[in-house]
C-alpha cells in the first residue's frame, strides 16, 4: 500500500447525505489521514505523492452488506450445491464471490451463517492482503433447532446447556457475531414453518447473555411476529428479515413492538434479495405490494434499518446490492438515508462505527468512487471507478 491523494467533484463524508465539493481524501497506509477541500489537503501532500482525480465523480464511503451468505452460490438450490461441495471447493467458491463484492463496491459484509468456519478462515487471508475481498464480519455456525431453519451448517442445539456451549464454541472459532434462527425460513425445506418460532425468549437471553460475555453482537433471523417479539425481549442487536409474518399467513404489525424496537436501538436488516424486481414480476404487483406491507409499514415507522441483500440463496447474486437499495427507494426512502443504511448507519448497528462507514480522519480507508452523484440517482454506485480496502485498490 502507498499514500494516495484521491480528488473529485463530491467527497461524501455524510451521514444525511453531507459533502464536500470539490474535494479530497488522503490515504495513508491503511487509513485516511485527511478528508476536506482540495485545495486544503494538496497543501499536505508530499512531494511525489500518487494522486488520482476524478473531476465528475462522487468519492463515499466503501459500501456495506449487512447479511450475505458466502457459503452459498445463488443458485436454484444453493444448498444442495452446498451439500455437495468439500470444503475446499466451498472455499474456492466463498473467495470468489467476496472478491464480487469488493468489485461492486462492498468492502465490509457481515457473513451470517456458513459451514466449518470457513467464513473466517477466509476472513483472514483477505486481512493479510493474500486475497482481494472486503472485511468479513463472521458468524460462523447459526444456532438452530433440531431439524430447524439451516440445520445443515451444524448448528443444532436443544436446551440451555447446549446454547451456552455452541455460542462458546463459535467465540473459540473466532466469530465477529452471534447468529441465531429464532424462526424458520423457507430455504430449508421440511423444516418449522417460516412463521414459527425456534427458541423461546428464555433460550434467546442465554445467547444474548453468553454473546455479551464475549463482547459479541447477536444477530437474529426472525420472520414470525412471536419470534421478533421475544428476540426484542432478550435484547439482541439486530433482527434479519424482519417480515412479522403470522400464522394465517398474513401479518401481525403491531405498533407497540416497533416502538420497542427503535427505543432499544435495534437495527433491522431486511436482507431484500436483489432479485426482488423479477419476484414482484412473477407472483403479481397486487401479490407483491402485499408481501412488501411490513416492510413500507416500518419504513413509514422509521423503524432504524440497514442494507442487507441475503447474498447466496436462490438468485441473489453478490455483486448487485445496488438492486437491494432500490428497493428501499421504491418503499419511498429518502436517497440520502439509503447510502446511510448502506454506510454509516450499518457501521454504527454491526458494531464498527468507530472505523469505518464514514470518510473521516483515522478510519479505516474504505473508499468507493463513482461516476456521478448517488444523491441523486442511485445508478450512480454501479459506475464504479475505484475501491480501496483498508488502503488496498482493487484490480479487478
């Protein structure tokens, strides 16, 4: 890595979409040493200096994708291929689709759930430059119930001893965050219905409590309304999908609950794959903007959200996030907050705040440019022009 002074039209420093025109970010190493006016930090650089200026460009912030799943191939039954796979193999592919991200401008994801510890393994190679990949915030094996939702990545527990020892066990493996499935889902076929909860609250407390030992986050995946109403209870960090989907098949919005959610500053990622457009299309606008309620209802709430795509099941490919945050704009949230949810707000909710998911003097250099101006029109982010990560450009 060397100094770099990166100059452009925008510097997108934020949050609530705050810029500096005309302006610049030095790197230096691994770190930004400076962010403000161009004319300011050219009279820092150093003779010889490497300087790259991209006059009609936007520099931000490197995006961030709050639920992906590198285990996974987004294919038509990711878990099969999953199943079939040795680890090697599986850890070829998890290499391949982490540099995919970076290329899309993704230099931080949080991996919820994979098999073995790959996740951090893979996590590691990319921290000592011998790969190219964003930073990887590991879950690595989700807690589940006997036969329940992802059972096959190993993570099966019944009662509270065996809680305790499987999150134990991942703090041993080097996990980022803790992962539970307080619900079913429906990748995982003859599992618990999507609805119906996995773990009661009591269960759910144990692995806050153990997490909270570890100084480790908890992250949720709860669709069912019972089961985000006990993952609030047990005062978890961020609840997955999010969907308050009841047993009728309907919904169970219940504005109390969204009310303890925002008090207990509990971030919701509704990992909206980036295939949603071609799923409104097959089932039906009618049929879709009812199975979008819940999510235009919390977005009305300002319910706190982050950006998440599920990258890795069926057809939610790693390297459109941008698909995932139109689909924030289509629920009518302001651009400035989407790049937030994306940024500085999913720093702040997966625990990282203090150094990265903002341009600013002595974060990590994260750094994405893009032609244009995302304020304005988020196309913008899939022109993409550089990425660095932790100071490293990536050479695609």
């Amino acid at each position: 890595m060397t100094d770099l002074l990166i100059t452009a039209g925008r510097v997108l420093t934020g949050p609530g979409g705050e810029c500096v025109e005309d302006g610049a970010v030095l790197v230096r190493g691994s770190t930004i040493a400076a962010v403000g006016p161009r004319e300011t930090l050219a009279g820092l650089a150093t003779e010889g200096l490497s300087t790259k200026s991209f006059p009609d460009a936007t520099v931000m912030p490197g995006l961030i994708d709050s639920h992906v799943h590198l285990a996974f191939d987004a294919s038509s039954d990711p878990v099969a291929a999953l199943q079939g796979s040795d680890d090697e193999t599986l850890m070829a592919g998890m290499a391949d689709r982490a540099r995919q991200l970076l290329g899309s401008g993704v230099t931080t994801v949080r991996d919820l759930g994979d098999r073995n510890g790959l996740a951090v393994r893979l996590r590691d190679v990319i921290a000592d430059g011998a790969l190219p990949g964003p930073r990887i915030l590991s879950a690595t094996t989700p807690l589940t119930s006997t036969g329940g939702h992802c059972w096959f990545f190993g993570g099966e527990v019944e009662g509270a001893d065996a809680i305790r020892a499987l999150v134990r066990r991942n703090v041993r493996a080097g996990a980022d965050v803790i992962k539970v499935m307080a619900t079913g889902g429906g990748l995982t076929r003859g599992g618990p219905a999507i609805w119906q909860s996995q773990f009661s609250e009591d269960d759910l407390r144990i692995v806050v409590e153990e997490a909270q030992n570890a100084g480790l986050p908890v992250a949720v995946h709860a669709h069912g309304t019972e089961g985000i109403e006990a993952a609030v209870a047990a005062g978890v960090n961020t609840i997955e999908h999010c969907t308050w989907m009841a047993e009728d098949g309907g919904f169970d919005l219940r504005e109390d609950l969204a009310a303890k959610i925002k008090a207990a500053g509990i971030h919701v990622c509704t990992a909206t794959s980036p295939n949603w457009r071609a799923f409104a299309e097959r089932v039906g606008h009618d049929r879709a903007e009812e199975l979008f309620t819940s999510m235009r209802w919390m977005a009305h709430l300002d319910v706190p959200m982050i950006a998440g795509t599920d990258a890795g099941v069926t057809r939610a490919v790693f390297d459109k996030i941008v698909n995932s945050m139109e689909f924030y704009q289509y629920l009518g949230i302001p651009l400035p907050k989407i790049i937030d949810m994306a940024t500085v707000n999913a720093a702040h909710a997966l625990g990282i705040g203090s150094d990265t998911g903002q341009l600013a003097e002595g974060h990590r250099a994260d750094i994405l440019v893009v032609d244009g101006n995302p304020l304005v029109e988020l196309d913008a982010l899939r022109r993409v022009r550089l990425v660095l990560a932790a100071g490293r450009p990536f050479h695609g």
